[in-house]
C-alpha cells in the first residue's frame, strides 16, 4: 500500500479549501471566483489520475462555462454585498452535514486504498474486456472514446438527449421567441 | 489513523467535498450559491468515481496495439465525462429559474421568497 | 458602474479584445482538434465540443454579447444541435437498417474501419450538439429582454447596500 502521491495530496487540499471558500464568502463574485479556483485544482486533480478526457472536460465546463453562467446570472440579479467578509457558520446545517460525515466516514476504511492494484473496479472483467477488446473490435485507441461512443453509445445518445432537453428546458423557463 | 489518511487520501477529500456542498445547498440563503454548493457536491462524488478506476502508476487508457501495462480503468472516466455536461446544462437550466425567481420575486433570498409567498 | 443603466454587463477594454482576437482562433482549432482527434488520445466529442464553446464564449466577454449574438445571427446553433443529434440517430438507425442492434457499427460491413469511422461521426455528432446548447444557453440566459417586476435599476450594482432593502440582500 502506497501512500497518495504528494502532488495529488496538495492539489486536492488546494481544491477543498477553494470549495470551503466558494461557500463561506459572503460576497457571490467573490464566491464564484473561489469555484472556478476550485474547478480548476479539480480539473489538474484529474490529470494526476489518469484521466485526461475527464481533465480537458472539467477545465473547458468548471472553470470556464460554469463560472460565465454564474457571472451573467449575477449581472442579471443582484449581488448582495455587506460589510462581513464571510458568512456566519449556521449550526443547524452543521448538525445536517456532521450526520452524513459521520455515515460516510464510517464506509472510509472499507475502501480499497487509492491506486491499490487489487480494487474491484481495476479488477473487474468489465475494464478488462474494454482494455484488451476496444482496440481490436473497433479500431479507437482511446478506450474512453470507444466505450462512450460504441460500448455504451446508447447511454450516450441519452446523455445527448438530456443537454438538449436542458436548453430546450431554459427556453421554456425564459420564454422566448428567438433562440439565439 | 495516520495510515488511513495517507491510503485513503482521495476518499477523505470525498468525503470533505459532499460535506462542504451540503452545507452550501442547506446553509445559504442566497439561491445562487446553493447551486455553487450543488455543483461541489456533484464534484465529490465525481473524485470517488475517478479514484476508483485509479492505480498506481496507472497511464491514461490509450492502448496503442498491445496491452502490456498498466491503464486506468476507463469506465468510470466516460460516466463522469458525459455526468460533467450534464450537469453544466442542469446548472444553466437551474440558474434560467433563479434568474425567473428574480423576475418574480425581486429578490434571491431564500427567507425572503418565502415572506412574499405567505403573504 | 453606473446604477443607471440596467443592461451594464459590457466594459471595453482593450487589453482583453486584443487578447482574445490573439487566443480564440487557437481555442477553437483546439476544440476542433480535440473533436476529431478523440479515437487515437485523449478527446472526443463531449470534450471538444465545450472547448468551442468556451471559445465563442471568449468572443462575447471580449466584444460584449449582443454583437456577438447579432454576428453568430441565424439559425447556426439550432442547424448544429439538429444535425448533431440527427448524426448520432442515424447511425445508429442505420445499423438498425443493415441488419444489426442499434448502434451495432458492424453490422455497416465495413470491418475496423467502418467502426472507427462511426465512431468518429458519433463523436462530431455529439461535438455539435454539445456546442451548439452551450452557447444558446449562455445566450438565451443573458438576454435581458424581460424585467417585468420593477428592481431593473439595481441590476448588477456593486452597491449590496442598493438592493438590501428590495433584495433581502442583508439576511444572514
């Protein structure tokens, strides 16, 4: 069992602190430059792990697309500001959030260790035959890319499925004519 | 417990991200940052999925030809990529409702909404 | 900044039209790459297809967004999302119609190849439709065309003290 690498370690406690600012700031500008940070440690968090198409994607939607949406949403209605600096802690929420940490914490030490060689989901015969089969069957080299578009192409054409009903969903909500 | 932080890093920092965004979407009284605490949540439970395909020295799932090596699993990879656009697109349809609250409400104050509504 | 005028979200500057004049035909050529070159690294149609988005985004902060709403006129976003996701229902209904499952690529008869190359098409399919919602819901949400409750004149004030009465702004 090898520890988490050093450079992992740090990015992800970079990307948490970021997340308690996003929440705690009391200004929303402040709030929403604090989570594009955060998307961004995410997004290198993503590298470290091996998983570069994950990584392109959170960098291009978290701290890119997300944080603009955000910036127009306030730009359209309002930003309350203050003199604090931060928010008060609300205990009641704390109470919520300590029940469920406790639940998830008590789960932590049956996890496989991080990058451990025996956990099930590098193990399974599923990653094994999309590993040694994709290339094979159909060509793609970037298994990720085969298994989206031919293993499971019809979870994807649902997952397209849902991005238009969103737009179509904000059209409705915003009521307009035109689109674009 | 000094060992566990150090083997179960990610899994704590799991944890530590779904706590953080349901404080944000219970403790906030502003609309807007609920959905920045709903986008946190979301990328803690994205860290627990990315960290399960992972392995030591792990490549990205590239495999030129031969399989000799090893590779991150890349089936957890392809459910978060596409759960990552969904979820830009529920934020945007999410924030098109704030945006309409505020139309209505004059107002994004949780408390305060729901004043105007009792009224 | 001034509380004026209800539709402020556009300040020139010159630094950052210069800059993204310089960036955004790179951004978008890399999501253009990104797109097409998913089956031999890293990338594909989901990815690519943000990166584009995020480079027309790029154009809109830079220029503001009406005139980058008027230049992008037309029907482009709808044709994008419609052939997108016809791309992606035809082929798989194509296979369908060759005698396999749906989406079943072999069934083309086109060997290796033929996989390959639908799976690229899918991919480009699921790039247009992901860049063409994009950017229609950055545009249909910073539209500004309906402010019926009063309020408009407080619209992104920098001023939280402006809006706490009306807005509730100061309630913790």
């Amino acid at each position: 069992m090898t520890p988490v690498s050093t450079s992992l370690a740090v990015i992800l406690t970079f990307a948490v602190l970021a997340a308690i600012a996003a929440i705690l700031l009391r200004d929303v500008l402040n709030a929403i430059i604090a989570f594009a940070a955060f998307s961004f440690g995410i997004a290198v968090a993503w590298i470290l792990l091996a998983a570069p198409d994950v990584a392109l994607t959170e960098a291009a939607v978290g701290a890119g697309i997300t944080t603009v949406l955000f910036l127009v949403t306030i730009a359209k209605t309002v930003r309350p500001g203050g003199e604090r600096l931060f928010e008060r802690i609300a205990w009641r929420s704390v109470a919520i959030v300590a029940v469920l940490v406790g639940a998830l914490l008590t789960t932590i030490r049956s996890l496989p260790a991080v990058g451990s060689s025996e956990a099930p989901v590098a193990t399974s015969r599923i990653t094994e035959y999309y590993l040694q089969n994709a290339y094979p069957e159909t060509g793609v080299e970037n298994v990720v890319t085969a298994v989206l578009a031919a293993y499971r192409g019809f979870d994807t054409l649902g997952e397209a499925t849902v991005v238009i009903a969103a737009g179509l969903a904000v059209l409705l909500v915003l009521r307009q004519e035109a689109y674009v | 417990m000094i060992d566990l932080l150090a083997t179960h890093y990610n899994y704590l920092m799991f944890v530590a991200l779904v706590a953080i965004g349901l404080y944000g979407v219970t403790a906030s009284p502003n609309l807007v940052k609920k959905v920045i605490g709903l986008n946190i949540f979301q990328v803690g439970i994205f860290l627990f999925f990315v960290t399960s395909g992972y392995v030591d020295g792990a490549v990205p799932p590239v495999v030129h030809g031969d399989v000799a090596g090893t590779y991150a699993s890349p089936l957890p990879h392809v459910l978060i990529l596409t759960a990552i656009v969904v979820g830009v697109s529920l934020t945007a349809v999410a924030l098109a409702l704030i945006v309409r609250i505020y139309d209505a409400y004059g107002t994004l104050d949780e408390e305060a909404i729901r004043e105007v509504q009792t009224e | 900044m001034s509380q004026s005028d209800p539709n402020r979200t556009y300040v020139e500057s010159t630094i950052i039209m210069t800059t993204v004049r310089v960036v955004v035909p790179f951004v978008f050529t890399f999501g253009v790459f990104v797109m097409f070159h998913g089956a031999e690294s890293a990338g594909g149609g989901f990815q690519g297809g943000v990166i584009v988005a995020s480079a027309v985004l790029l154009l809109a902060f830079a220029f503001g967004i009406e005139p980058t709403r008027a230049w992008l006129e037309g029907p482009l976003a709808q044709l994008a999302i419609a052939s997108g996701g016809g791309t992606f229902a035809l082929i798989g209904l194509g296979a369908l119609l060759s005698g396999g499952a749906f989406l079943e690529y072999p069934a083309y008869g086109f060997g290796t190849d033929g996989v390959k190359y639908g799976i690229e098409l899918v991919e480009l399919g699921i790039g247009a439709v992901v860049s063409g919602v994009l950017v229609s819901l950055f545009f249909s949400l910073s539209q500004g065309d309906f402010q019926s409750v009063g309020n408009g004149g407080g619209n992104g004030s920098n001023n939280g003290n402006g809006d706490g009465d009306a807005a509730g702004g100061e309630r913790a």
